[in-house]
C-alpha cells in the first residue's frame, strides 16, 4: 500500500513520459514493508490469528516471526503458512535465540524453508551467553555451523543487534567479533537502527564497514528525551532519510517496523510508523 502522495507523485512523472518513470514507479510498488511480530506480542497472545489479520488490514505485506518453539504461534507450519497466504502476508524471516541453535535447529530450518523463510537470525545473547570477548568468538563458531545449515536449505542466517554489541570488551567491539570471525555467506546481520543510534553508532558507518552485508533492518525511533525511548518511525531524531538512501550500500533486501514499547495499543503505534514510511521513506527504495 502506498499514500494517496506517492500515487499522484507517480502518476504525473508517468504522464509527463519521464525516462525515470519506470524505476521511481516499481521502487515504490515492490518494495514490501514489514514489521516484526514480538511488537504486537501481547495481542498476539489472546489471539495470533486475529492479530496477524489485523497486521495484514493495515497494509503490512511481510511479518518477521519470533518465539519459534517447534511451532508458529501456536500454528504447525502448514497451518501458518495458510493463514500468511489467506491474509496476503509472507513471513521472510523470523527470530531464534542460541538455544534453538543448539537444540532442534534441523528442524527450525525445515520448518522455516517450509512457511517460505528466506532469513533465519539470532535475535539476542543472555548475560550469561555474552560476558567476554571468548563467548563472542564461540558464539561467532556456531554461527558458522548454523549458518551452514541454512544455507544448504535454501536460507540465510543473520545475526540481529542490540546496544551491548557496541560496548568495547578490551579494544574490541564484539559486533566486530561476530562479523570478523563468521563467514559473510553463511552470516549477514540485521541492524536494529535505533540500538545501534543508541549505543553511539552511526548506521552509515556501519554500512560502509560491512557493504552489502546488512540484510535486514529493524525500523524504530528514538524520542528526543534524555531516556531515548522507542517512538513511532518519524515521531523521533534518527534520520532515517539518510539511511533508507544507502539503502545499496548496505545490501538491504527486507526491513521490519518494531516498537518494542507502546504508549497505547501497539496497532495504533505500527499504523504511524508505516504510514510515514509509505509517505516518506519508500520512494528511497
């Protein structure tokens, strides 16, 4: 979906017989905005169907799946994959934690590769899994195992961000441990915007260390208070213009809307956030 802006916008550059008509047209009518489900986690927990059908209503066309538990929100793959296609969704990633890694990742990957998965990520490192430079590089190792995996499935491993990545362990960024020691084939990384912003880092910075190895991105802002709260995309001080414009640089292929904490219904928080997108930022991509 796209504003009644960006429609009249494309409409006039086609009439005047633009030579630039096709691209600026097709950037904005196939490039998909998603959002990451663990937004809308409390809804989903009274009713998953429902809440992804209200996702699609809003004009979401792709979700980013978290919680896999040897099931989909409670849904085997078959039965989620038919509720993503009666709603006009597609699911082309979704959140693991290193216990999944561990434990029945065969059966993670088969069941990804079964609801159409082309992305599989770590979303996150407990304490206790992340206390010196050593856990990063044996977490680096099992990335590569993983990533292996999923790659002879058909898949895309990656590993998603949050500040701790960015605060130095000696002279050394972990981040850069995770990317240094992991296969670029096998690991890409899905940056979470506002984590990285938060913990001092520039996202172009970032792009420009690692070209085209930024796969996914996690869109959400950041409130002009000193406590740099979560805010709806376009309410907050990242200044997403410049990063959805080197969007080449750093590779992407899909980016999520999430808000991790809403002031009021997380619905009313993601039909914000995409409504400034589609009005604001996809021309860009």
């Amino acid at each position: 979906m796209i504003s009644r802006r960006e429609y009249l916008r494309q409409l006039a550059i086609l009439a005047a017989g633009s030579t630039l008509a096709p691209k600026a047209f097709a950037s904005a009518k196939d490039r998909k905005i998603g959002v990451q489900l663990y937004t809308i986690r409390g809804e989903i927990a009274k009713d998953a169907m429902g809440s992804i059908r209200k996702v699609a209503q809003l004009g979401f066309q792709e979700v980013e799946n978290f919680g896999y538990n040897g099931k989909f929100f409670g849904m085997d793959a078959k039965a989620y994959r038919n509720l993503l296609s009666e709603t006009g969704l597609s699911a082309p990633s979704g959140h693991y934690l290193l216990n999944n890694l561990r434990n029945g990742w065969d059966k993670a990957v088969e069941d990804a590769a079964a609801i159409g998965q082309q992305y599989m990520v770590l979303a996150f490192l407990m304490p206790n899994e992340r206390k010196t430079a050593d856990d990063y590089k044996k977490v680096a190792e099992l990335l590569n195992q993983a990533g292996e995996t999923c790659r002879k499935a058909g898949i895309q491993l990656a590993y998603h961000n949050h500040d701790f990545e960015f605060q130095p362990i000696g002279d050394t960024l972990p981040f850069d441990i995770l990317m240094g020691q992991t296969e670029p084939s096998l690991v890409q990384a899905e940056l979470d915007l506002y984590w990285a912003v938060k913990a001092n880092q520039q996202p172009l910075d970032i792009f420009r260390k690692y070209p085209k190895r930024i796969s996914l991105w996690h869109v959400k802002d950041m409130d002009n208070t000193e406590k740099k709260n979560f805010t709806e995309v376009g309410s907050g001080t990242i200044d997403f213009t410049s990063i959805f414009k080197a969007h080449h640089l750093s590779g992407m292929k899909h980016f999520f809307v999430e808000q991790d904490v809403c002031p009021g219904s997380p619905f009313d928080s993601i039909a914000k956030s995409i409504a400034h997108i589609q009005g604001n930022l996809l021309k860009y991509v």
